[in-house]
C-alpha cells in the first residue's frame, strides 16, 4: 500500500529528490499526512514553497508540483530492527 500511496505523488520530472531511511512500522507516512515528518519537512521547505498554510494534502500537492519527491533506501520499515539487522537491510 506505501508504495501506491507514494507513486500518487511522483512528479513526472523529479527535481529534487529527498532520501529517507524508510516508512516507518507505525505506519505514520509522510505521504499519507498527519505525522511528525510531514510536520518538520512543512516547516523546512514552505518558504521555498512560497507560503504557508492549507491542508497536508495541499502541501503534498505543492510538494509534487515543484517536483519535489521523498523516496526511502529501503521499501519496508526498518526502525523495529535491531542495529545490525537495520544495516543488512
């Protein structure tokens, strides 16, 4: 399902691209909205964005339409593993 949410926001010419670790096992997805990422990376980059305000879903809009995309090294959650196995993933 992570994956067909975020495909929803790839632009089709990524102009900057924003590397993650991974979603989180929470399920708290930055493209999903309402989570502490999507929170901090409002808060980063709405300047640039030209404003502020509006909902999550309006922000992503925005995010997209600069061509801006956040995508993750590794495509399942890794934050429940322990160091070593979050390495070899």
């Amino acid at each position: 399902m992570i994956e067909t949410v975020r495909e929803g926001y790839r632009p089709n010419f990524i102009k900057t691209l924003f590397v993650g670790e991974s979603a989180p096992a929470s399920g708290d997805f930055f493209y999903c909205g309402g989570n502490a990422m999507l929170t901090h990376m409002r808060c980063a980059v709405e300047p640039a964005l030209g404003g502020s305000g509006g909902s999550d879903q309006d922000f992503l809009e925005r995010f997209k339409k600069y061509g801006w995309f956040l995508d993750d090294l590794v495509l399942t959650p890794v934050n429940h593993l322990t160091k070593s196995e979050r390495k070899a993933k």
